[in-house]
C-alpha cells in the first residue's frame, strides 16, 4: 500500500509540473459510462475488419500458384469459421452502445 501511495504522490507532482491536476473525486456511473464505456463500444464497431483484411500475395510459378490457391482456401475457411460468432457479438456491441446511448441521452 505505501509504494501505490508514493507512485501517487510521484505521479501527482510529475502531473503538476506540467500543469495538470489528478481528479480524484468519485464519479457517478452515468458519467463513468459516458466517458469510458461508449467511446470504447463506438471504437469496437468494426470489430470484422480484421479478418477480412488478409490477402495473399501473388506467386509466380506453379507452385507458387497452387501455394496461393491454398493459402487463399486456408483464409476463407478461417473466415467461414469466426464470422458467425463474431457477427453475433459484433450485433451485440451495436446493440447495447445503442441502448446505453439513448439511456444517457434520455436522463440529461
């Protein structure tokens, strides 16, 4: 516990020199999901790119032909098999930044 007080007390003054101030009063949760929670569900929308993104680099040759062909089925059935998973919770983040944003818009 005393070490967590000097890096505080060390973070603190490194922060003052600077000319910022650590705020340590508590926080409400509406403001707690407004401020973190949303901005991290908004960033977590395009949670597919991903998998989508890779390509297979062109090859000359025969086997370099056929090395691409399989390379390219190994990345479609890696797709085939995240996608669904990952579409129902990608639908899930949607959904609740959704509900969590017309909550906090409906209490202000």
């Amino acid at each position: 516990m005393e070490n967590a007080e000097k890096f505080l007390a060390k973070t603190a003054k490194l922060l003052e020199s600077q000319g910022e101030t650590i705020d340590n009063k508590p926080q409400s949760e509406e403001e707690m999901l407004i401020s973190y929670i949303l901005p991290g569900m908004e960033n977590s929308k395009e949670i597919l790119s991903g998998i989508y993104s890779q390509k297979t680099r062109s090859r000359k040759g025969i086997l370099g032909r056929i090395k691409g062909f399989l390379h390219q089925k190994l990345i479609n059935i890696v797709i085939n098999v995240i996608e669904r998973p990952m579409l129902k919770q990608q639908k899930f983040n949607d959904l609740t930044y959704k509900a969590i944003e017309i909550l906090s818009k409906r209490k202000k």
